[in-house]
C-alpha cells in the first residue's frame, strides 16, 4: 500500500480507533468505517453477551471494510484481573500482580500465551496490555493490581513476557501507560492526574520499563492522560507535543506507534471538549487516537482536522509519518480483513485458563 494513494480524509481516518456502544452495528459505525475509513474499533465486554456473538460482530465489522484499501485494528484491553473483556463463559485469568506473585515472568508468559492464543484466534489483532506502571501506592485503584508489582525490574521482565507472548500470536501489544500512571493516585477516568513526583524519578524508575520494553521490540506505546509539573505544561502528557517529542521519540530513539489513552475518558471531555483534544492529539505527535463520542461529534471534529491539514494548520508531513508507521505494523502483522478466523474451542481454553488459576489458589 503506497500512501501517496490515500487521500488527506483516509490518513486522518486510519490514525483514529473508535468505540461502540452497541450489541450491533450503528449508522454511526458505518459511516466511520465505510466514509471516513479509520483505522480499527475498540471492543468492550458491552458488545457482546456471548462468545458467538463476538466472533460474529467481528466478522460483520471485518465485512463492513472490505472495500477499504486498508484492513481494521480490531482492538481490546484484556489484561486478565478486573480489566476482562471477554464475554462469561470464558473463565478469568487472574490479575498482573496475582500472577507474578506466584509464579514470576515463568507464569506471566503462560498465561499471557493463552490470552495471545484466544484473541487471535478470535479474530482480534491488538490488544491495549500490558500494563508496565509500577506499583508505587498500596490504595492506588485505578492500577493497583493490574500492575505486576513495585520492583522496576519485576515489572520490566514480566511486562516484556506479555509483550513477545502476543506479539509471537501475532497481536500487537501496546503497552502502557507511559510514563507511569503508578506515580499518581488519581484516576484518569474521572480527573486529570497530577504527577508530583521529581522527573528525574519518573525517569529512573517509572519510565525504567517502558525503555525496556522499546530495547525488547515494543510496536506501541500507550501514554497516558496524566500532568507533570513543569514538564507537559497545561495539557497531560497525552496532548503534549513536547512531552512526547523528548521523552518518547529522542530519549528511546523510538520509532513504533504512539496511541493516546482513550479521548472519551471524563477529565479529558470536561477539561478540554472532544474539539480541543482531538485536535492536540493530532498536534501533539501521536499515531493513533482512541474516543467514542457521538455521531455527529465524530464528524466534526474529523472534518475539522482534514481542514486544519488542507490549510497547512496541521502539516500534512506530519500525518504522512504516522500514516506509514500504521501501515507498516498492520504489514509486519498480516493484518487482514478476510483472516479465516473459525474461535477457540471454550472448553478446551476454559481447562488451560483453569490450570492458571489452580496454580493461583483462585
């Protein structure tokens, strides 16, 4: 696929992964898919009841962009733990920190290699894990235990087991959320986390495992909503061109996709709107940006950026670069829209996830 094929509307549509709210295809969907052309879909537990339903709302969305010149990310965040996507009958692995607890970067990379297994053969192609914060606060909620522990090293090894156990499936890991959500007790979801701790902390033990894991391969890198004071300036590290400039692509050479944490999330839309931050998303550097609003939000404020390029507002330069590093991943991974998916055997899965949790005492 050549870029210079694509129009300015189908590069900004592939730089952007969007949610559902429905058991079923929307207008809504269908227009991002068929007329804006983006890049992929993000899938929660709310789209489906059953495990037939998924596999079926996948194929429909795979369907649904075959005539587009370029196949769809079909995306989930399944960590295991409290951030399990998958519908009920399949049974939970447990979380990061239970099972690094009990059995190391040895058992991270078992269980990880189920959850690699599962989501490929489900027809899925990236998923949003692992988690790489550090564990810094023993109350912190909205981490916690989705961290795989307080040790930089710990949380380096079993973070990069995760990354290469579905990358080996052939599932792009984006790991997250850069540079730490574990340095702030506060929950992006609902307020604009303040990181008050020294940068040059965050740099030596937060940031620890993100290099890492850009030394062991990582494809993408998540960064979170979360301010540094007197480093991102007033927007969170996510909507910080500087930020992301110096602390992601010239500190660790990186070169791999940089997604945002997702736009929708409340502190994001009560501080900023959906215009404000869409546009700062796409100004600050990133390759991919995540948001579920409303039709006719989606459409404006994607309009909105296609003529901020056509008038030399936002560089058309700048999209090309993310626009090649989108492509290159979904070559490196074969990505596909006609991927002859048939599902996992449940049974069989449910024995292996078992075993884990045994292992476990869950």
């Amino acid at each position: 696929m050549e870029i210079k094929e694509l129009s300015i509307k189908e590069k900004i549509g592939q730089m952007v992964i969007i949610g559902m709210d429905t058991n079923y295809i929307t207008d809504r969907i269908k227009n991002m898919i068929q007329n804006y052309k983006i890049g992929g879909v993000i899938l929660y537990r709310k789209n489906f009841s059953t495990y037939s339903e998924m596999l079926k709302l996948i194929r429909e969305l795979k369907e649904l962009n075959k005539n587009n010149q370029i196949p769809l990310f079909i995306a989930i965040d399944q960590e295991g733990g409290r951030v399990n996507r998958m519908p009920k009958e399949l049974k939970n692995l447990p979380s990061a920190n239970v099972i690094a607890n009990v059995g190391g970067e040895k058992l991270v990379k078992e269980a990880s290699e189920i959850t690699g297994e599962l989501l490929y053969k489900s027809g899925f192609n990236l998923n949003f894990a692992p988690v790489l914060d550090l564990r810094r606060y023993e109350k912190q909620k909205v981490i916690g235990d989705r961290s795989f522990g307080y040790d930089k090293e710990k949380v380096s090894e079993c973070g990069i087991a995760v990354m290469k156990a579905l990358q080996k499936n052939n599932i792009v890991s984006v790991v997250k959320h850069f540079p730490g959500h574990g340095a702030t007790k506060q929950d992006s979801h609902y307020f604009l986390p303040e990181i008050k701790i020294p940068m040059e902390k965050i740099e030596n033990e937060d940031m620890y495992p993100f290099e890492q894991a850009i030394k062991n391969g990582a494809d993408a890198v998540l960064v979170g909503h979360l301010l540094i004071m007197g480093v991102t300036g007033m927007y969170p590290a996510s909507l910080s061109r500087k930020f992301i400039t110096k602390y992601l692509r010239a500190k660790y050479r990186y070169n791999g996709l940089v997604v945002t944490d997702d736009l929708k999330m409340r502190a994001i839309k009560f501080f900023y709107g959906p215009d404000t931050a869409v546009r700062k998303a796409f100004e600050a550097g990133n390759d991919i940006i995540v948001f579920r609003f409303n039709k006719d939000e989606e459409q404006r404020v994607l309009d909105k950026i296609e003529s901020l390029v056509k008038t030399g507002k936002i560089k058309e330069n700048r999209i090309n670069k993310s626009v090649k590093r989108i492509l290159k991943i979904k070559e490196k991974y074969n990505i596909s829209d006609s991927q002859n998916f048939e599902g996992i055997d449940v049974e069989e899965i449910n024995k292996e996830i078992s075993k884990i949790r045994t292992k476990c005492k869950i």
